[in-house]
C-alpha cells in the first residue's frame, strides 16, 4: 500500500462525536496512533461513554482520553474543547515515534502544513504508511514496553504499610530522616533498614540501635544498619531492591535538595519521602498532607498513597488539581469517593503552572507532607527537561513523599492483587497469592515480547501487542500466545 500524506483538512471537520452525560468525546481516527490507552481487555473509551452519568465512569473516560498521545481523542465539557496541560517539548518514546507537545507545527510529507494540535506523535521508524505522523506501523517491528497500568482501588484502614522502610544518613548523633522513617514503622510491622556513610558501622550500629529504635518506641529486632559502599545514593537503592522495600526515607539536605536525593528521585526502586529540617511530632508524624492528582492512572497511585498514609495518621488532607475547573471537580470528586470517604478533605481547583500551585496550596494550608506522583523523573528527560514532581520536590520546604507510579513495589501488593515490578533492572510480573505468596514471572509475553500489563478487572495479565492474556500463575488464557510466562 503506497503511504499517503497526514490529512490537511481541518479536525473539525473529520472527527466524530460521541455525546455522553457532561462530556461530549471527539475521535479523529485519521491520526490515531494506535497506542492503545483507550482501550483494554473489558472495555474502551467508546463502551463507557453512554455510562457517564455515573462520575466515576467520566473520570475514566477523561483519564484515557487524556492519555491518547497522537490526539486522536479529546473530549468537551460544556462546550469547551479540553486537553492536558503539556509544556512545549519533543520527546522521544522508547521504540516509539517522536512526542510533540505545545502545538508545535508540522509539515506533511508533500511539504505542506499538518493542523497545529496540543500533541502530536511523528514517525521515527520510517514505516508509518501516514508520514510524517505515526501510525502504529512500529509495532510489528519491535517490543513496545507499555505504561504500567496502577488498579484503582478504595483505601483501607490498617498500618502504613510499607513493608522494608530503608533510611539513608551520615550522621551518627542526629538524622531527621531516621527519626521519621523509624516512627512510620512503628505504625505498622514495617522493619527499618538504616543505610549508614562516613563512619566504621560496627564501632556504631549498637548506639544506633539503642538510640533510634528505642527513641522511636521500635523494638531493636526491627532494625539492622549496613554500611554503604561507593556512592551514597547507589547504595541505598541497591539496598532497596535488595530487600524489596516499599519506602526509602533521606534528608533533605539543605534549603535545596542535594545531588544524593535527585540521583535517588531517578534511581529509587520505590516510594521516596524526602524529609525536610523541622521536626517532627512524636505522636504524629503529619498533621496534613497535601495530595497533588491530575485525573491520570499514574496520580491515582500517588493518591491512594496520600490518602492511606493520612488515614492511619488521623491527618487530614488537601487535595490539589490544577487546569480546567469542570475537569477538576469531577476528578477531585472520584477521588474522593475512591480513596479518600472518611478523611477529611479540602479540594483545591486552581489555574496556572501546577508545580507553583501545588506548592502554594500546601503553604497556605500548613501542610507538613506534599505527595505526588514520580512521573517525569526518570531517565533522560527528568534529569534534561525537568518535571512537576522535580519542581515540587526542589521548591518544598516541609517533606515530599514522590510515589513511584511507572512501576509497583512487590511488598505493597496485597493478597489477590497483581502488578508489575522491577528486579535488577528487568520488569516481573508479581501476583500475590491467597496464602501470601509472592509469585514473580517474566513480564515479556511468549508471543512477540511485549511487556505485559496487569489487569485488576480480569485478573489477568495482558499484552498490549497482540491481545495475549495470562492467568495470575502465569498460564496461558487467551492466545496468540501458546506459552506460559515463565518464573523468574
């Protein structure tokens, strides 16, 4: 099939309608991509819009559209068109087209202009049969790792669960990180591994022991200490995958974080509270929290982490959600309804640049904990480009919990509960048995090698590729695939 040029009419006159209850969807197939976010084994963007009377089914609608990088979707609420807040960037997508966001402009492959559109995603393969845009055609070519998916679950009453908590100091007499990291443990059955540099641990770890644990209320059989070797942030990651921690806890710093929480903030295997110069109350280690959400998978994790650290502290929390208004309220609201019910609450709806408004907001409240999402951080683009969770994690005063949100954390997953993790580097996918077992598998499906996803609704694991699915065990339950993923 000969390839032919991106379109040169306008969307507007192409793209097809789908009225729902408050949201009106737009579907301009011309330039889709093919990425699949709309969609998933149970269901699609298009199957859930006669349901969005229903505000938690609007917020899944807007979360999916929201994440559709070619911009084939979009959607109206009140006869306003609404996209993402995307700053003017281009980003390259592992084995994957080029990213374009801001409304850069684009020339078609005859030269002539493509329309001007918030996000745009562009061939990088060569293959892609509608040039410049992409279309997909690199999936037959490669293994596309997808975005981990993050089940939205109700939190629940219980511990901080955090399973192994490793805190990273180099002072021996005083570490604000240490005190708080020890004082979250003792909430739940969490054991603290402290990560020490600077000093001969063995002529130390006793005092240690005595003076943190004890001053904590942890019993010492509850707290080891390990030397760190090289560098600091290494270590202490290193020591996190180790033990497959669910939390590392480092102090700040000084008035701006230092170089060993940013090479954490891109290297931390799981959540990382980075905790500020004030101290903390012993009987309660956050008062308030402020909890940053945009509507997105990736923030639903980061809320459900806000939110559950906030019920067992008895604080209560302010939830921030910067862009348009209708959007906010309804996602604000089903966040509320999905994990956060008996806390109490104050939402926050507000415009302009959302690091400065996130900030702001927990000023102005008084909180003692900001909590976002990590996305952004990782990899090239955090460390070049920047991010909200950098600028929030480099302009807060008080302590920010970043929650990892691209990967989950084998400790955290409860029983019945599936995800992928990562070991060394390599992505698993973890299934928590009845019996509490964890039971870890490859994550690349048998078919072609596509990572797979987990999938809460069905149970299973699911590749995006090619529509294989596997049983929680790893069995084959749907092919192309004839194989079972193999244990890791």
């Amino acid at each position: 099939m000969a390839p032919r040029p991106a379109p040169q009419d306008e969307r507007a006159d192409r793209a097809k309608a789908y009225e729902g209850d408050q949201i009106t969807l737009w579907d301009d197939g011309v330039v889709c991509q093919h990425a699949k976010f709309c969609s998933n084994q149970v269901t699609s963007v298009w199957k859930l819009i006669p349901d969005t009377a229903d505000p938690t089914v609007r917020a899944q609608v807007i979360g999916m559209v929201d994440k559709c990088p070619s911009g084939a979707l979009s959607y109206e609420i009140q006869g306003e068109e609404i996209e993402p807040d995307h700053p003017l960037e281009i980003s390259v997508v592992d084995d994957g087209p080029l990213w374009l966001t801001g409304r850069i402009p684009v020339l078609r492959s005859d030269g002539k202009p493509f329309e001007t559109r918030h996000r745009v995603t562009v061939c990088r393969c060569g293959r892609s049969q509608n040039k410049p845009l992409c279309d997909g055609s690199h999936h037959t070519t490669s293994s596309q790792e997808s975005n981990a998916k993050t089940a939205v679950k109700k939190g629940r009453r219980g511990n901080v669960t955090f399973g192994h908590i490793v805190a990273a100091t180099d002072d021996a007499d005083a570490s604000e990180a240490v005190t708080v990291a020890a004082r979250l443990a003792r909430t739940g059955t969490s054991k603290l591994d402290i990560v020490f540099t600077g000093w001969d641990v063995d002529e130390i770890a006793v005092g240690m022991l005595e003076t943190w644990g004890a001053g904590a209320g942890l019993a010492t059989d509850r707290v080891s200490v390990t030397a760190g070797e090289g560098h600091a942030a290494d270590a202490t990651a290193a020591l996190a995958e180790e033990v497959d921690a669910g939390l590392i806890v480092i102090d700040r710093g000084g008035s701006k974080p230092s170089h060993q929480v940013h090479r954490l903030a891109h290297r931390a295997p799981c959540d990382l509270l980075v905790v500020g110069a004030a101290t903390h109350d012993a009987d309660r280690v956050y008062r308030r929290i402020t909890v940053a959400t945009d509507g997105s998978a990736t923030a639903d994790r980061a809320a459900r982490r806000g939110y559950h650290v906030a019920r067992v502290l008895g604080a209560a929390v302010d939830l921030v959600f910067v862009g348009h208004t209708a959007t906010g309220k309804l996602v604000t609201t089903d966040t509320i309804a999905v994990y956060g019910r008996d806390v109490d609450t104050t939402v926050h709806l507000l415009e302009g640049d959302p690091a400065d408004r996130i900030l702001e907001a927990a000023h102005e409240s008084g909180s003692d904990l900001i909590v976002t999402g990590n996305k952004g951080l990782a990899g090239v683009r955090g460390a070049l480009l920047g991010s909200v969770p950098r600028a929030v994690l480099d302009g807060a005063t008080g302590d920010v919990l970043v929650c990892r949100t691209v990967r989950q954390v084998g400790s955290q997953l409860e029983v019945g509960e599936g995800g992928i993790i990562t070991r060394h580097g390599e992505p698993l996918a973890a299934y928590r048995a009845e019996d509490g077992e964890l039971k870890l598998m490859s994550a690349r499906c048998t078919h072609l090698g596509c990572t797979v996803d987990w999938n809460p609704a069905e149970m299973t694991f699911d590749c995006p590729c090619h529509g294989s699915r596997f049983g929680p065990g790893g069995e084959v339950v749907e092919g192309p695939a004839t194989r079972a993923l193999p244990p890791a």
